[in-house]
C-alpha cells in the first residue's frame, strides 16, 4: 500500500528499472546481489585475512563491486554502440576490470592442484567466507541476467561479476591451504 501511495500503481525510481511484465524493481534486485558481496567481502578481509596476499585485490573488488551498481543503476543508452561510448556519459564498467581478474585468477591457479571432484563450501573459515560471497555473488549475476531481459545492460557488468565469482572460488581453494583442505563431493556417500 505504501509503495502505491509513492509511486502510483507503476513505481519508477531514477535507481532502478521498474518491470510491470514482474512487478519488480529488477536492477534494485541485480545491484543489491553486489552490494551484498561487498558486505561479505569487507568482513572476510577484516576478520579472517588481514595480512591475506590479495587483501589489496579484494579492496579492489570493493570499489568495482560499487562501479558496478553504478553501471547498472544508470540506464545502458539504446544508441550508445559500444560500452567505450556508453562510458562517456555515465560510469560503466570496463574490460580491464575483468582482465584484471583474469590475471589473478591464473596466477593464483598455477599453485593449485587440477580439481578432481566438486568442491563443497567449507573447510578453513576464510575459505567458507569466501565461498558465501562467490554463491551471492552468482546470485548477483543471475539477477543481472534477468535484468538484460527488461533493460540494455552493460555487458562488461556482467562478464565482472562472472570473472569475481570464479576468482572468489579460486582464493577459496587458497584459503584452504592451496586447496589440501578442500572439502570434496563424494558422489553417494550418504545413501548407506
């Protein structure tokens, strides 16, 4: 009822893109999967890991987790033909952002032993911490897919929250002792 009174029964906000087919404000939804990383990520920094290798990676992250609310709250301009040109005119996330954890990624995968088995969220706190970000972070990015059904997005958004939920699995497995302490699926172990 509150929302109505706001709003009428077609709620707008300059922050986010109202869909009636849903009868949702589905960018609030996408940015507020980012925003929520964000919080995971600061108090996993702060308790778990604070002389953590990548501690400045990950207050990278932060910001860019901010770039990209601000991407996506901005309408993506239909006539913009590239993000380069759409970046003239509002904050938008670009490749380099993601290449940059690409480069993380695969350094950091050097170390680390081929996976074997799926890997269950746990072991060492930081790397249960790590994996609670990367599941909201797929969460983010599944909203952000959603919202390319309602909105032009950009799609450098996206493919970023894509390369920080692979990069939040990788310093998972570092967490874990260079992934020794892994927590691995064993296919039926419970149907006894």
């Amino acid at each position: 009822k509150h929302a109505r009174q706001l709003f009428g029964d077609v709620p707008t906000t300059p922050y986010g893109y109202y869909s009636a087919r849903h009868g949702a404000l589905v960018m609030n939804i996408a940015t507020g999967g980012g925003t929520l990383v964000h919080e995971i990520v600061h108090p996993f920094v702060a308790a778990n890991c604070p002389d953590c290798p990548e501690a400045a990676l990950l207050r990278a992250i932060q910001n860019d987790l901010f770039d990209v609310g601000a991407d996506l709250c901005v309408p993506h301009p239909a006539g913009a033909a590239s993000a380069k040109e759409s970046a003239s005119q509002a904050l938008r996330v670009v490749a380099a952002q993601s290449e940059r954890l690409e480069r993380a990624i695969d350094r950091l995968n050097e170390g680390l032993q081929p996976l074997r088995s799926f890997i269950l969220p746990g072991g060492t706190p930081a790397a249960a911490w790590l994996h609670l970000a990367r599941a909201v972070c797929r969460r983010a990015e599944r909203a952000v897919v959603h919202l390319t059904h309602e909105a032009k997005v950009n799609e450098h958004a996206l493919i970023y929250l894509n390369r920080l939920s692979d990069f939040l699995f990788v310093l998972a497995r570092i967490a874990n002792d260079g992934g020794k302490n892994d927590v691995l699926w064993v296919p039926g172990a419970n149907r006894g």
